[in-house]
C-alpha cells in the first residue's frame, strides 16, 4: 500500500468522482483509477461503487476511509514536528475560535505573537462551540479559544483566561436606553435577538433568563454576532452579547448597559488536546497565550 494510493483514495471518497479528484489532484483521470484499482485488488474488496461517472464508498470503503484519514493526520503530524523542531518559528498553528471572539480577542493576541515570531503561519477556522471542542479531539485543529470553558471535556483540557460581562444591546430609541444598568428582569416583556438553541450563548442567555422566572421571547436568531448588532441597530429587539464584542465601537443607534440581578458572564479560554503533546509551534503559541492574558490581567487589575 503506497501513500499515494491513500491521497488518490481520500481525495475520490470525498468528491464521489474520479475526474473531479483528479483535477484536484493535478494527474491524469486515468492515474487516479489505476492507483484506486491497485488498492482495492491488494486489499482484496471493492472500496467503491461504481454509478458512471460517479463512484460511491461502500461500507468497508467507509471504514477505511475513517481510518485513513487518521493515519494522514498522524502522517501529517509527523512531518510537522520534524520541520518544527528543526525550526519552531517557521512553523504552522491550527485555530479555532467562535464568532464572538473573532473581532477582536483573537486579533489582539496573534498580532501580539506575530510581533516575536513573524515566521509563523496560521490556519483559522470559525465555528460553533461544541465543533471547536470536537476539533481539537480530532485533531482538525490544534487548540481552540472559546468561551465558556468547558469542565468536563476528558479529552481536551484548558485554562481560563480571563472572564468578561454579558451586557446588553439596545436600540437608543428604548425607553430603558438611558440607564446606566439593568435588571435582566427589566427585559422580560422584550423582543430577543438571539443565538440558536444549541449555541452556548444562547443557553448563557437562556440561564440567565430563568433565573429571573421566565423565558426570552426570541423574534429573530442567527449565528453571527454581527447580524445580531446589525438588527438591534435596527430597532427589531434587544439581545445579551460578550462585552468584547463591542470593545472597538458600538453598532448606530445602540446603547450598552450592564446588566445585574443576576450578573451575567462567561469564562473564555484556551483547551488543547489532553491525549497528545503539542507541536514545537504550537507549544510557543500556546505559552504565549497565557503570559499575553496574564500581563493583561495584571495590568487591567
């Protein structure tokens, strides 16, 4: 079994077409299916169905496939550490991070790192929180900042950073605008602005909500906290936000006011994988994380 058979392989699995993967590949159609067919007579099955032009795993096919891609990954790995030992400052970082800490959380500590190690390159990837914790388990990315931390994730592990409000955003017409805070309970006969069930913003929210004895009439919900500015400046409701999302500038026509009886917040961390060792780069980013939040701490306490 040859690696290239594996690549050819991985590549037509996940098209579920021959000439499609071979483009991708940059090698002649006729390459991909004669490497395909040598490995499927070496392992003695059909990893394929055949429908014209396009192909479908079998169920061996799929099993094979879960493990192949774990074998590239640790292949992959392999040829990272080596090039990262030789050189950690000319390697590579795999990010996670949720939307609400894209603006500016996560710009403030890479430009920070970028500024000792200018070498290093970075792989972002945006998404939901429980994706970014089945990430870093499967080794997708290599750590991920999010927030709440979780506690009782046995597979990866993490430190708290620092913790930080959930305010709330108004429209500046509200008759509440002009408060310096809020009681959550203030808002209960308000139109929400939300995350989806099943983000954990939304069951920070949610919680919170509960406390008070009463649950947040949701009109409108999306998975960008950007969207959701955009249609409280609009007028269309009110919303609980992390108080870093709105550090650079508030949305037109808004207000931030801080919320009490109950406080609101949220723990924002940093988890990498409990079952394996970082990779030199990944080992200077991660060590810089926690001295850049801690000078940051010390300084703002």
């Amino acid at each position: 079994m040859e690696l290239r058979q594996i690549q050819y392989f991985i590549e037509v699995a996940k098209r579920e077409h021959v000439t499609e993967a071979a483009l991708a590949l940059h090698v002649a159609q006729s390459a991909v299916s004669r490497q395909i067919f040598n490995l499927e007579a070496e392992l003695g099955v059909n990893l394929f169905i055949r429908e014209g032009r396009n192909v479908k795993l079998t169920q061996i096919g799929k099993m094979f496939l879960e493990q192949m891609e774990e074998a590239m990954k640790v292949i992959d790995n392999a040829r990272r550490e080596i090039q990262e030992y030789l050189d950690p400052e000319h390697g590579r970082i795999r990010i996670g991070y949720p939307s609400s800490l894209a603006a500016y959380t996560l710009p403030a500590v890479i430009s920070a790192f970028r500024k000792r190690y200018p070498h290093v390159k970075f792989e972002l990837k945006q998404s939901s929180y429980h994706d970014l914790i089945n990430g870093v388990v499967k080794g997708d990315i290599d750590m991920a900042l999010l927030g709440p931390l979780p506690k009782h994730e046995k597979k990866v592990k993490g430190v708290i950073l620092f913790t930080e409000n959930i305010v709330a955003l108004l429209p500046d017409s509200h008759p509440l605008a002009d408060k310096p805070i809020l009681n959550l309970n203030q808002l209960k006969d308000d139109s929400f602005i939300l995350f989806p069930k099943g983000f954990i913003l939304r069951e920070i929210v949610d919680q919170a909500c509960s406390q008070l004895g009463f649950h947040p009439a949701v009109s409108f919900e999306g998975d960008d906290i950007d969207a959701i500015k955009g249609l409280v400046s609009a007028g269309l409701g009110v919303t609980l936000i992390p108080e870093a999302t709105l550090v650079d500038s508030l949305p037109r026509s808004t207000v931030r006011i801080p919320v009490t009886q109950p406080q609101v917040t949220r723990t924002v961390g940093v988890i990498i994988p409990s079952e394996r060792q970082l990779l030199p780069t990944e080992k200077l980013f991660y060590e810089f994380i926690l001295e850049f939040f801690a000078m940051l701490n010390k300084f703002q306490n």
